[in-house]
C-alpha cells in the first residue's frame, strides 16, 4: 500500500494545524504529509507582533508555536522558502518554486489539497508606498523589518495608516517606544470595526494617551527624502513628518493561486467552503484561516475575518477530516477583542451597518457601568452598546470600550449570540458576581436591561 | 379609590429592589408600599463586608447602594428596627415589633405580601460559640462589630471557622489586616463549593500566602479567658489560640415566620415560588432573595443560593410583577465567583456530587492553561475542570481556580449551560481573542476540546 499523499500550501496556522491534526490520526505509511511555506518561519503568532514591536514581548523566537525542525520531527515534509505558483487541479499536482536556491521548480502530486495561504495586507497604489521606512506588520518577516528600521533611526516620529485593529495595536507599540504617533485614519472614528459613537470613545481615549488621531482623511502619498527613505506622509489637506511609516490598513485573502486554478470565491475575494471547510464543489480540497469565507451565523452571509483563533479552529477541523474523522466548523459571530494601552475595545455580532445591510430591522442602546463593585477599588467605566432585533428581541450584537475587565465580558454576548438568545433572556443569566469581579448587576446584563426595554417601547 | 397596599418583610436587596420596580410601575395613590427591617441598615452589599473589614473598601456607607431616606423620597414607607413577627395570612395582617421603642407591636394589613427575610448564618450549638470575639459577617451590624472587636484587640492571631466562600474572603481580608490567620474546615478541602481535587489548587495556594488551612477537622467549642472573651478554637485534635474568631459556614434561609404561617418549605428551609416568585400556591404573595429556593436549570432540583445578584433579580422580578407588569425568573446555573488574595475561584452548574445526586451519569476533565497567550506577559496559568453527561455530552459544569483573568471566564460556561450546549459545541466558540486577553485556544475551549474527547472515548 503506498501512502496517501496531503499537500498543504501556506506553513502557519490553518496550514500547519492542519498538518498536526493529520498526522495525530493518520501514520506516515498511510498519508504523506508535505507543506509548502514561502515565509522563513511557521507557526508563528502574527498577532504577537505589536507586542514583539513595542518590546512587551521578545521575538521572534516567542512567538513561534513550533519550529519547522519540530514539525519535521513530527513526519512532516515541510518545506521553508517554497512558494507554491500553480495549482493544477486535473492533473492533482502543484508547481513549486525555492525562493532561495536559484528558483528551482518542480511538480508535486497530491490525493488531498488544503490551500492555507493567508492574507495579504492592504497596500494603496500610492506613490512612494514601496519606499524603505514603510512597513507593513503581517509577518514576522515583517515584523524584523520593522525592528530593522526602528533601531536604525535617529528621529522618533511615527505615522501609522489606518486604525484598525493593527492600527491602534502598533500606535501602542510606537508609543511604547517613545515615538509621537500619528495615526490617519480614513473613516469619521478610529476602530470602524465599532459603530462610529463607540470609535470616538476609542478616539477620545487615544487622544489622552498622546496619539494624534486624524479621522476622515485618506492619505495620498509618502515623500521621500534625498535617501530615497520615507520622510512623510500626505493626506489632502496635510503633510505628516515621519521616521517611520506603518501600514495597517486590515487585510485581504490571499487568494491568487484559487483564483487561476478557478476556485470559488466571495465578494471579499475568500475562498469559499462548506461546513466541513472543504472548498465549495470539491471533494479532496479543503481550504481554512484568513483566505476563506467564513459563514457568519447573526447576518446569515459569508464574510471575511483574518483571526488567529479561526485559523488553527480551520485547521484542527480541516486536519480532523483529512484524516478520515468528522468536524465541522459551524460558523462565526464576529468577536474581536483589542487594546490601546489600558483601553479595552471589543464586539460581537453585527454593526448597525452590518444589520441594516442583512436587511435587519433593529434598535440600539448604550450603558455605561462599571468592571467591578461600584466601591471597590479599581472598579472602571465601561461602554456597553447592545443590537436587538426589532419585535423578536433576538440579541444581534454588543459592543464595549473600557477598561480593565471590559473585553473579555464580549464572550459573554459571543456565547448568547451563538444561542440565539434574545436580550430579555439574557437579563436573567447566571453570571459570576462578587465586589472584586462584576458589580451586582453586571454591566452586559444592565446593557439587556435596557435593550429589552427599548424593544418594548418599539412596539411594533 | 384607595391604594392597595403592599406589605414587604426585609428591607435589604430582595425586597428593595421589589420596592423600588414596584413604586416605578405604580403610583403612590395606587399602590401604597410599606417595608419593615430590623436591622440599622438597608439595600446594601453583605458581599462587600470581607472588603470592608480587610480595609480595601471605606464602610459602612460605601456599601449601601440607597440609604432609608432615598427610599422614603420615592414614596416607600421603609420601617427601621422594627420586626415583622408574624404573618397573619387569613386576616391579610403582619405583626411588627419595633426594636428601639419599647417593643411596640403593631398589625399592619396587606394586599400583597413580599417575603424577603434574607439568610442566617450557621452557627453550631458549641460552647462558647456567643462569646463576645466569635463573629459572624452576615449584616452591616456583624462587620461593625467586628471591626470593633479587631481595632479593640493588642493581639494578632485570627481562626475563621469554615472554607467557604466567605471564609476565604475572610481569611484575605485579616491577612491584609497583619492577622496570622487559621481557617478550620470539616471538608477535606478548602471550598467545598469546588470539587476535592479543585478544593486542593486553593488549599495549596493558601499555604503558599501564609493561610494556614486545617482540613477535615470539627470544631467542638471556643475557650474564653478569664475576661469572658474568646481566647481560642478547639476541634477534636487540638486548641487554636485566637484574638478574633470568624464563623464563615456559610447561611441557611430565613423563614421562621414563613414556616410558622404554613408556606411550603423545600429540602434546605428555603420558601418555593414559581417561575413569577410567588409563593406556591398564593395569589398574593411573592418571595425572593436569600430566603427562597431557586430552579437549577442544570440539575431539574431546586436548591438554595445566598447571593446579592440573585437577591436584586428576584427584586426586580417581583416588582414588576407586583406592579401589574410581567416577568419571571427562569432559573440558575448556580455560578459563583470569588477570591483570596491573587487566587481566582469559579464555579458554575453541578459538582461531581450534584450530578450524581442528579441521577446523571458523567465524564470530567481537567486543563491546565494560560490567561493570555503565553509569551505576553501577566500570562498566569489557570485549571479548568469540566463535567459533561455521558452519550449526550451536555456541559454539566465548570470549575475554574487560576489568577488574573480566570475568574469571570466561567461566564462563558454560565451562558453555555443556559443554552444546554454540548461540549462539542463549545469547542467552536468564537471567543474573544488576541495575547493580552487570550492564548489562540482559550482556556475554556482547550477544556471542551478534552471533555468532547473524553465523551467520544466513554463510549455507549
């Protein structure tokens, strides 16, 4: 009997977790196992880069789940510095070529398929975005290229395009650093992510930190200096000096290879799957992490969310059924939690514009509580905004900005959501309460509270 | 037309908030409302009192969320120190005796009656156990005298006797006061409201601060001093010295009156209500907080749980209801949460012993994992225990004891209960994550990985 043979492209966390769940259920002499990663490292968290920057955490190395040699130990032929270029479906094969051995080519044959290539960053075709000093941060190459950068300046004045998540993670790191942040951001508020009143919370908070966050204004180019190195940025209305320059303007699939073998993909360009997270309309091909689609259980479409979690949940469940067991991976909810400095900012579910856009009828309420006993020390404000669907009361999404013990309480809501609860069962749930922990209403139930009674007065 | 009146027996949490929803709903000129309380104080946090005595939170008037005269602005007749000691059920009329004016009694007719008699402390029948220096913390009126009996004491040397939730609370709050600190429990383990093997992490981490924990071993008497005061704790093996002796064995329901009148008691003294709190088989009269029995969603019983959060939606519940709207208190899952020190401890749904008692057959599981991801710092690690039924691999209940950060995330298990998940559903939880907040696998999914496992390898 020879082995099967599973082919992975893309070595990080769908790819690679994929691969391990494989082989815990399947020998080598039943599936032969090769990755293709055209990175220098493997089952990294990208996520821990601000934190790498803003020298809260040692990197690379830290960052690093398992190293190629351990997943080789594992009977894994993964192969580093290997970029895939074509998918040849009929024939069951993929070309590869080595990107540090003179480019050397070469066909490999598969049974089984799993496209785990990720995502690339957003990058305006603005002049002098390629210029040295403008850094995107969505690999730890990246990141080291930006650390590159950062040492070898003398000025510390930074600009960051874009906050978002990245955004407002890397204005941390800089600030960390000792740099003046300037963040341009081109939507009303920071975190569009958020509705626009909880992003000027966000706003509001990042401007007592001492960012300069520019709303509402799009960037237009990056000047260069005589050394030919970044020196500004330009919007519209102004220019930005700059020593460095980071781009974190989200993400989109990475997609290009699926595209020309003629894969399906969605309106944000991510491959398309079912349940099982086998690509749509093919039976040995599976695909998962921030190239697909993800089904999106409140909005009832597809979406894509590029998440470090969704990734190795992709891949544990691709990985599980490759290797001839059963999972499936019903869906998300939309959470996301992040911070700057000590502001917690976090959300569940849908957005007012996301809802108006399912064609949802909805209302919305605001509370603001505390983390905590109102008299016990430490106790901080939070923002708690809350969706319900009109007449059914069905929760649709919660939003919160505070401080310390505010972000996690989304799980909260992520959990009710998942479960379909409406806001007025959710005013009666068993959450833990003592002084240190949660006042004696906790502030997501306050939020139902009021979103049960503003359902009501709705009427119908 | 005149007021209907509505009579409330305890003037804390429960009933006030009864008061308070009931006066929104209903005019005075339609609804009169009379609340007796023998106690010096109303609406307050009793959880709050450990903070208190520990000097982390300034009292008594911190704790009291609305003083008697707020009441009485909004139209709520609120007798202080003036005891309610019969309910006359036929004739509609309550009897009350005022404390601190002669013991004048008095009978007050009622409409409707809301019984919200609060908890005792258990408080074993041994000697010496009314010494003056033997307290308990169950009122504002107990923390006072406490705090009396610890700033009048020269000597340093605390017993709290039991390991309950306010026992370690205790223990925290004389250990910060520069107690040396013993804590006698009958159990084989610290916080009986945990399994033996969770009960274990915290006696461990008791040690590690200087707690000294006796297990499994009764009291049988306090020894006074010449002076008439308590100078120690003796158990079967051996004599405690003691400036201060703490009674932490937690409360058992207050319903002499209720029981005297002939309302229906369950198994733990606690009165039964249905799902709108009133009292089984009365029109007229509800009940709420520490003095009923609540449904336990998980176990189908009903059981008896001492806590303000529970006390307030009873209130709230019980208010509306009375005030001609509609709402009903579903049930719990019995989460609690609490801490000694830097030690987090969680709980929600049944122990090993209350699934058991159930008639439920089980698997348990327990993880060890981190807080955040495990590069960032402040990463702590936590236990997660969790019980799931056989076959159907329903959550039954989690228990969690770790550091920062541990505590609340039994929430996410509390909604899960709530909705009736399957382990297996909870694996695909879509949490809140990023590594301040969150390894990739949160603790709680990591557990519902390994319980899912563990229902699949029990079999039939």
């Amino acid at each position: 009997m020879t082995a099967e043979q599973l082919v992975i492209v893309g070595g990080d966390a769908a790819g690679m977790a994929a691969a391990s769940q494989a082989r815990r259920l399947r020998k080598p002499g039943e599936l032969a196992i090769t990755a293709f990663e055209r990175g220098h490292f493997t089952s990294y968290s990208a996520c821990g880069i601000p934190y790498w920057v803003g020298g809260a955490v040692d990197g690379p190395d830290a960052l690093i789940a398992r190293t190629a040699a351990e997943h080789r130990a594992r009977d894994i032929d993964l192969r580093m510095r290997t970029e895939v270029t074509e998918l040849d479906l009929d024939r069951g094969r993929v070309r590869t070529r080595e990107l540090d051995n003179g480019g050397r080519e070469t066909w490999t044959g598969f049974d089984k398929l799993v496209l785990a290539t990720g995502a690339r960053p957003r990058r305006p075709l603005l002049p002098g975005i390629d210029a040295p000093g403008v850094h995107g941060v969505q690999t730890l190459d990246d990141g080291q290229a930006l650390l590159d950068t950062l040492e070898a300046s003398a000025g510390r004045r930074a600009v960051v395009v874009g906050a978002g998540y990245i955004g407002v993670e890397m204005a941390e790191a800089l600030i960390r650093r000792g740099y003046r942040v300037t963040v341009l951001e081109r939507s009303a508020q920071p975190m569009s992510t958020l509705d626009p009143d909880m992003g000027a919370l966000v706003h509001e908070a990042m401007c007592t930190m001492g960012i300069e966050t520019v709303r509402g204004t799009a960037v237009t180019g990056v000047v260069t200096g005589t050394d030919g190195r970044a020196c500004a940025v330009t919007t519209e209305d102004a220019e930005y000096p700059a020593d460095v320059v980071v781009l974190g303007m989200g993400v989109r699939p990475e997609t290009t290879l699926a595209a020309a073998a003629g894969l399906p993909l969605g309106e944000s360009g991510g491959l398309l799957t079912d349940l099982a997270m086998r690509v749509r309309g093919q039976d040995h091909i599976w695909a998962g992490g921030d190239c697909v689609e993800v089904w999106d259980l409140v909005s009832g479409r597809t979406r894509h969310i590029a998440l470090g979690t969704h990734a190795n949940k992709h891949g544990q469940i691709i990985g599980t059924n490759v290797g001839g067991g059963y999972a499936t991976f019903p869906g998300v909810v939309g959470t996301a939690v992040s911070k700057v400095c000590d502001l917690e900012i976090a959300r569940t579910g849908l957005l007012e514009r996301h809802a108006e856009a399912a064609g949802l009828r909805f209302v919305t309420t605001t509370v603001e509580a505390t983390s905590r006993a109102g008299y016990y020390p430490g106790a901080r404000p939070m923002h708690v905004k809350m969706l319900a669907e009109h007449r059914t009361g069905r929760l649709l999404g919660v939003q919160i900005v505070g401080r310390e013990g505010a972000g996690k309480r989304v799980d909260i809501a992520a959990v009710a959501l998942t479960a379909g609860m409406t806001v007025e069962q959710m005013t009666t749930l068993d959450l833990g309460y003592a002084p240190p922990f949660s006042p004696v209403w906790d502030p997501v139930l306050v939020a139902a509270r009021k979103a049960t009674r503003a359902v009501r007065e709705a009427g119908d």
